[in-house]
C-alpha cells in the first residue's frame, strides 16, 4: 500500500462570502498483479471559491485508470460535519459515473469544516478514495484602496518571500504575497492609474488590469475561482456586474461583454524585485 497526501485548496462563500479551503489526501492502491494496476487520483489541481454562487466544487478529473480503461464510478460522501450537521455523516452527496466533478450548495448555515470523500472504481472494481477537508469562512475582503508606501517604511519582508509586481508609468509597486494571500484582490492607485491586481494564493500567480472602465473606476471583489483553472470570478461593488477575470471580460450585469486593459505584472521574490527596482512601493495591509 502506498499513501500519498495532496493538498487541494477551496475557498468558496455565500452571498455575504464564505471562504472555503480545500485539500486532497490521497490513498493509492497497488494491485496484487503488477500486470494490473488500480485507478487512481494523481493530483487535484488547487483551487479556491468566493461566491454569492453558494457552492463548494470539488473536482476528481484527473482520476484515470493507469491501464486506459474507463472510470465506472464516483461516489462523493461526507464523512464529517459540523456539530449541527452531524446528521449529514456517511450522507452520498452523489454517485455515478457523471459525477467526476460535483457543485455541492452551501449557505450561512454551513460554516465550519467539512470532510467529503470521493471514491472511484474502473470497470474492472478496482477503487482508490481521496478525501476533502472544507474550512467554510465567514467571508474574505479584498483591498478596496490599497496602502501603497516607500519601503523603508513597510516593514521587514524575507527576502524570498513572493510578491506581484507592477511598473506603472514608471512607478514600481510590490505586492507581497503575505498580504495578497489574505486579500486576493488589491485595488490600487498609482501615478494616478487605478488598477487591479488579483492573486491566486493555491495557484501562486496573478494578473493585473487597469479598472477604468465605460467613464468610471471600479472596485473589485473576489467571487471566488482559480487563474490556474480559467474560472476566477470578480465582481464590481459600483454596478454588480460580474467578470471572468482570466480574460478580463464582464459576463453578467450592466457592463457586459465590456473587456478590462491587462497591465504587465511580475512575480518574483522580493529580494529580486528589490534589486530591479530599488525605490518601490510596497503594499502593507490596513
């Protein structure tokens, strides 16, 4: 038997926000024929929701069976709840072979953690299980007004920490991921430019825009999504409209179908970023 542990990160939230986090801990099976191995789940990709989509989702599509056969079955349960949900335990949330993802609701009424379990089998009965350990926050804020200030008086940052740079008509700004990783978005202002940096903390990337749109500036809030997994979602706290941030393009509400202007954006530690650009800005918290 061999164990193998994967993290998978899920932040999701409700209509005031939840922030969910999920990890994966796999359990491979090695089959007594070495001519015939088990299926299993190689990895989950990391990934995080922010949503008044009141929803959890929990993927098992990288689940393949080494031999080219076919996944027969999945089978997702919950095997831990809150205390007031105890009577959710050993619950099948869904089984069958149209299950490898599933979008599990969630309200207000689900904070706490969660662990669910998915099993699968080939067509053969041969099976591996991963489980899911779901943190459910209460809410998760982005930077309305970023806090841009001269290094000398941002504190002590490790020099290999991570963050997000941008030059903005000359002027250079970090934002550490320290920071970023607690917020995932940051709007800033800087020569007069207002601009929106978005940082997946599971998928450690980021991407930048210029949040001038149709005669006015925008405020970003994360709904939740990852960059790695095309589907990040944002809102604007002006108009309520909602935008697929990996393409920068408004998908629902008053400014649809209008597209955002990328802006170049660097990820490094800061110790490189320092030696790049010596008089940067750096974004502090609060």
């Amino acid at each position: 038997m061999k164990n193998k542990n994967i993290h998978v990160a899920i932040i999701a939230a409700l209509v005031t926000v939840a922030v969910v986090v999920v990890y994966f801990m796999q359990n491979n099976q090695q089959a007594a024929d070495d001519s015939k191995k088990d299926p299993f789940i190689s990895q989950t990709l990391n990934r995080w929701s922010v949503t008044p989509k009141g929803s959890i989702l929990l993927s098992g599509f990288d689940a393949h069976d080494p031999d080219g056969g076919d996944i027969a079955w999945y089978e997702w349960s919950i095997v831990s709840a809150p205390p007031e949900h105890q009577d959710r335990l050993a619950e099948t949330v869904y089984a069958g072979k149209e299950y490898p993802s599933v979008e599990i609701p969630v309200t207000s009424d689900d904070v706490g953690q969660w662990t669910f379990e998915l099993t699968i089998r080939d067509d053969e009965g041969a099976q591996a299980m991963a489980g899911a350990i779901v943190t459910v926050r209460e809410r998760i804020d982005a930077i309305v007004s970023a806090t841009l200030v001269q290094k000398e008086t941002a504190g002590e940052i490790p020099r290999d920490e991570m963050v997000v740079g941008v030059v903005v008509d000359g002027i250079a700004a970090a934002f550490p991921r320290s920071v970023m990783g607690h917020h995932a978005i940051a709007n800033a202002l800087i020569s007069g430019e207002p601009i929106v940096v978005i940082f997946c903390e599971f998928c450690q990337t980021g991407i930048a825009y210029n949040r001038f749109v149709s005669g006015r500036v925008l405020t970003f809030q994360t709904l939740g999504g990852t960059l790695l997994e095309d589907d990040y979602v944002a809102k604007d706290l002006e108009t309520d409209t909602t935008w697929r941030i990996i393409e920068g393009k408004a998908t629902e509400g008053e400014l649809a179908e209008m597209e955002l202007d990328s802006i170049n954006l660097t990820l490094a530690t800061w110790e490189g970023w320092l030696a790049e650009h010596p008089d940067t800005l750096v974004l502090v918290d609060g």
